[in-house]
C-alpha cells in the first residue's frame, strides 16, 4: 500500500477528514454536530464516517468494490447492520480489505 493510501486510512480513522461530523465544528458560528448532514444525499443523516462508508449513496460507484471485497473476506458481511459493517472494515487486518478501504477513500476524497 502506498504513503498516500496509508495516509488516507490513518486520517479517517482519527477523524481527520472532510466530512461536516468534523468541519462543521470549526464553522463561525459552529455547527451542532445533529445538523451537520449530508449535502452530498436527500437522507438527511449526519455526514460522519459511517455515513460515509455504508451509506451515502453519493459514493454507491466507489463503495461497490469495496462491499465486493469485504463479501468475500468478512464472513458474515451480508448480515452485518451498517454499525456491524462499519466496524468489520475499520478493524479488518485483511490487506486486500485495507487496499480497497483506501482506494475508496481516494476516490471519494474524505
């Protein structure tokens, strides 16, 4: 995996990205984190990393490979909630689950 992957991983795992959960609250006059929803969807759910990941579908097109991968790596992905989905990619030790983690995190630029 390349420095810009790792870095990509490392960022949103510390919270370190773009999404509004974090830049709404450095916003004059800040931002209740309950209305720093989506501007990128009509589901009117706050833009966090869980958003993000499993549910926006503004990032279906990225998330597909993903999904495919976490499928055949993460046994009981298909039955997983979003929470449950969320947490097997975040804690995966898989490489190809951390490569496709990355690559989607590039794409969607978070």
């Amino acid at each position: 995996m390349n420095r810009k992957t790792c870095s990509k991983i490392a960022r949103f795992r510390i919270s370190s990205h773009n999404l509004r959960i974090e830049t709404g609250r450095h916003e004059k006059p800040k931002i209740p984190s309950e209305d720093r929803t989506c501007l990128k969807c009509n589901l009117n759910e706050v833009e966090d990393e869980i958003h993000c990941l499993v549910t926006c579908p503004s990032y279906s097109l990225f998330r597909e490979n993903l999904n495919m991968i976490a499928r055949k790596y993460i046994g009981n992905y298909n039955t997983l909630n979003n929470m449950g989905k969320f947490k097997a990619i975040m804690t995966s030790k898989e490489p190809e689950v951390l490569i496709n983690l990355g690559k989607f995190l590039l794409q969607a630029d978070v």
